[in-house]
C-alpha cells in the first residue's frame, strides 16, 4: 500500500503524467460505459439520416451511412484498446522469458535467436503487419496476433540487455551457491531487477499499437466494418472532406490523437519514475 501511495504522490505531482492517467482512465471508463452513454447502435445504419452535421442528437453528426459519429467512436475504443492491450500483453508474455533465457544460457542458441530477431525487425513494421493479417485473415484476433509478434523482439531485446547486466553480480553467484535452479535464478533474480524498461516500453508500444491498428483498417487490412474502429471510420469519411462534412473523420481522427498521447504522457511519467536517478 505504501508503494501505491508513493507511486499515486508522485504522479500527481507530475502534469504530464497526471494528463496521460487522465486521458487513459477516460477513455477505458467511456469504452465500458458506452451502452449507458448513447442509445444508438454502433453498427446500424439510419436511411435519410446520412451526412448530417454535429447537433443536439447527433453530437459528431452522422458518417455517409446515417450512422451516429459519437456512438461509433466512443465504441471504436472498445476495439482500439482490447487490440492494444492484449497485443502488448502477449509481447511481454513471448518476450520477456525468452529475453531472460538468452541472457542466461550465452551461446550459439543465443545468437540463433538475436538473428532471427534483427531479421524481423528489418522489414518495416507496418508492411509486415499488413502481410502478416493479410495471409491470416483481417479480423481482430489477427490482428493482435501480428501486433504481438512484431512488439515480442523489442521486449525480448530490452530484457536481454538488462538481464546481462545483473548476469554476473554477487546475488546471481550468491543464488547459484545455494544450490538455486537455474530456472529459479532467472525468474526469481534476474526477473525482478530486469523488469523495469519493460513497463516503459509497454506504455509506447500501446499507442503504437493503436496507430497501427488504425492504419491497417483505414487501408482495408484490419478489422471490418461495419465493425467500429477509428481507422476504417477515417476511412468511410474522407470521401467527404472535400465536400465539407468533415466530422465523419476528424473525431475519430482527434480520438486516436488523445489515446497515443495519453500513453505516451503517462510512459515518460513512468521513464522517470522508475529511475530513481531522476526521481
């Protein structure tokens, strides 16, 4: 509890910080509480209602389908946040061991790996998560399936470096002399002081995550509509920017904004915090 207290004292005395667990505790208790904020079904088109601007009813107006703008957005998070979470979630969960067990046991098996992962890491990201959901289909299980296989090596490479650090302190030898496993060492030593960066790189990587998956759906490779998602909606809309109705991809446009940058404010909270050098 005292941690928790520490931890809370200290980001509130940090705006940044302070704005980014704002934006994200929002934006999650919107997303759940969307069926008691609006009446309008997400995925039901209205006939006769299409293209009309921001009013008292319609509060982002309609999309060229007469679907409500404000209804498809704030369900658009539902969809955004499960990918990047789960995605992120899963990144730690295949990086993060296998990071430490290449630390530990150093050899041949060891450099295998890093190869496998530079290889990875060398075709651009949003390419090889297109190929990835295009050879698997474009749904959202999918598409967290490539997310989480693109984030694994940055978290496997991040532990790594941390692990091989701690490697060879006097507490790693200390475990090994009192007759630890080395399974033990790894998950009961070298986990807990390597952790740290993890935490960090978790707060970036869900707002790339929601950028990516956006941008998969705005190009047709990602979830499909009429499924909610902020990238397809860019996508319905902007046909009609340059007749004038330009709320059908400006708010889910402004809503993506909101999201990458509140992760991103409460990630560097979190880069400083964990620093006890720049605390």
């Amino acid at each position: 509890m005292k941690a928790i207290g520490r931890f809370f004292r200290s980001l509130f005395k940090s705006r940044p910080g302070t704005a980014g667990f704002l934006i994200i505790t929002i934006s999650i208790t919107v997303t759940i509480a969307a069926p008691l904020i609006t009446n309008f079904n997400p995925e039901s088109p209205v006939a006769g209602m299409s293209r009309m601007p921001p009013d008292s009813v319609h509060w982002f107006g309609t999309d060229d389908t007469g679907m409500d703008v404000f209804t498809r957005v704030i369900y658009s998070g539902r969809i955004a946040l499960t990918i990047a979470l789960s995605a992120t979630f899963m990144s730690m969960l295949v990086g993060v061991p296998l990071g430490l067990i290449i630390a530990y046991y150093e050899g041949i098996g060891s450099e295998i790996v890093m190869r496998i992962m530079d290889l990875l890491q060398a075709f651009p990201v949003f390419i090889f998560a297109m190929v990835i959901v295009t050879v698997l289909g474009n749904n959202v299980e999918n598409v967290v399936i490539a997310i989480t296989f693109l984030n694994a090596p940055v978290y496997l490479r991040l532990v790594r470096s941390e692990a091989l650090s701690y490697k060879s302190r006097p507490f790693i030898d200390a475990a090994k002399c009192t007759g630890n496993s080395s399974l033990k060492i790894i998950f009961t030593e070298l986990l807990p002081v390597s952790i740290r960066p993890v935490f960090i790189q978790a707060s970036v990587n869900i707002g790339g995550a929601i950028l990516l998956t956006a941008g998969l759906s705005f190009i047709g490779a990602g979830v499909r509509a009429p499924t909610p998602e902020w990238g397809s909606m860019i996508l319905i809309g902007s046909d009609s920017i340059i007749t004038g109705q330009w709320w059908s991809s400006a708010f889910p446009g402004l809503a993506i904004a909101i999201n990458v940058l509140g992760f991103a404010l409460f990630g560097d909270f979190l880069r400083h915090y964990l620093n006890p050098e720049r605390r």
